[in-house]
C-alpha cells in the first residue's frame, strides 16, 4: 500500500548512489545477493537474542535491495536480475519470523508459523498474478520500472518491514505483532484472489 509513495520519494537519492556505484563497477547482482547474505545475517541474529543489530542489519539489507534496481535501471535490466531479486527476497521475508521462532519457540514458534502461512498467500497470489499477467502482456501503472507486473495490496514491502522494525524494537510483543499482521497478509490475499478473478475472466 505504500511501496509506491515510498519508492518516489527515494527514486532520486537511489539513482545518485546507483550512478556512483556502476562507476565503481558494482553490478545489481552484486547488491542483490549483498542484501540477500546481509538480511540472513539479520535473521540469525535476531535469533540469537541481539534484536538491535539485528535491525540494523536488516536495514542495510532492504537499502541494498533498494539500491539493486537502482543500479539495474541505470544500466541493463535482466531478466534474471528480476527474478534473482524477487526470489532472495522472499527468502529473507521468511527467514525474519523463523529467526524469532528459533529465539523463543515456546512463546514464538506458533505465531511464526501463522504469519509464514499467510506470507505463502501473498507471495503466490503476487507471483500467480505476474505469471498470467506477463501471459497476457499486462504492464503495471503503478510500478512501471518494475521487472513484471508488481501487484499491491495492503502489506507490501513497506509495510512488512515496518511489521519487522516493530518486532525487533519489541520483542515480547512479537505475538501480537505477528497475529495482527498475518491479519492483514490475509486480507491482502483475499483481495488479490478476488482481482484476479475478475481481471482475468
């Protein structure tokens, strides 16, 4: 819901830093799997118990995967860049709520397991959607510099790293914050099923 506000606002400093780092010779394949390693690295540490550098880390990973398709637009965009990022990145979305499950399985382990569920609607109702959308020849208005047709919905990237920060930032209170979410994934889910419905009759 709020990917593509947040994305305007970040388009011109990214593209800065892209135009930097090709003239470095920094390929976005690089910045892709840097973000990818560094978000695993997140995760293993939240599971440790350290839930400040944690999210430390996995700041730096999500600008390393802003910075990925900055630097893809600013030379040749791939198609294997586009699924090398979507890919990594639903990788570290799920490797998060397993981290907090591994911390403290009694209290984390169910809540987890809830949220990861609803991660597997959103992400195969986004990716089913992109499939027949690119079938099709359907381009997205909103995300045009994206690699395949990027459906939105209530949680997108935006808002499941903001679900993240609050979870690193409170930890006890990883329960609600994982129900409440898983919450709102399904209500994604369910609205994306319905669009595709009915888009594709």
């Amino acid at each position: 819901m709020l990917d593509r506000a947040l994305q305007g606002m970040l388009k011109a400093p990214l593209a800065g830093a892209a135009t930097l780092l090709v003239r470095m010779g920094v390929s976005a394949d690089a910045l892709s799997f840097a973000g990818f390693f560094i978000g695993i690295a997140s995760a293993a540490t939240i599971a440790m118990g350290h839930f400040l550098p944690g999210l430390a880390l996995m700041l730096l990973s999500r600008l390393m995967d802003g910075l990925d398709g900055a630097v893809a637009r600013a030379t040749k965009p791939t198609d294997r860049g586009s699924f090398l990022d979507i890919t990594l990145d639903f990788l570290f979305y799920a490797s998060i709520p397993l981290a907090f499950a591994v911390h403290d399985p009694a209290a984390n382990a169910l809540p987890a397991a809830v949220l990861l569920t609803t991660f597997i609607g959103t992400g195969s109702s986004f990716l089913a959607f992109a499939i027949v959308a690119a079938q099709r020849k359907l381009s997205s208005l909103d995300f045009p510099d994206k690699g395949f047709y990027f459906l939105g919905g209530l949680t997108e990237a935006t808002e499941t790293l903001v679900a993240f920060v609050a979870m690193c930032l409170w930890p006890a209170w990883f329960p609600q914050i994982a129900y409440g979410f898983a919450a709102l994934c399904a209500i994604t889910t369910l609205l994306r099923v319905g669009w595709g419905y009915r888009r594709f009759d």
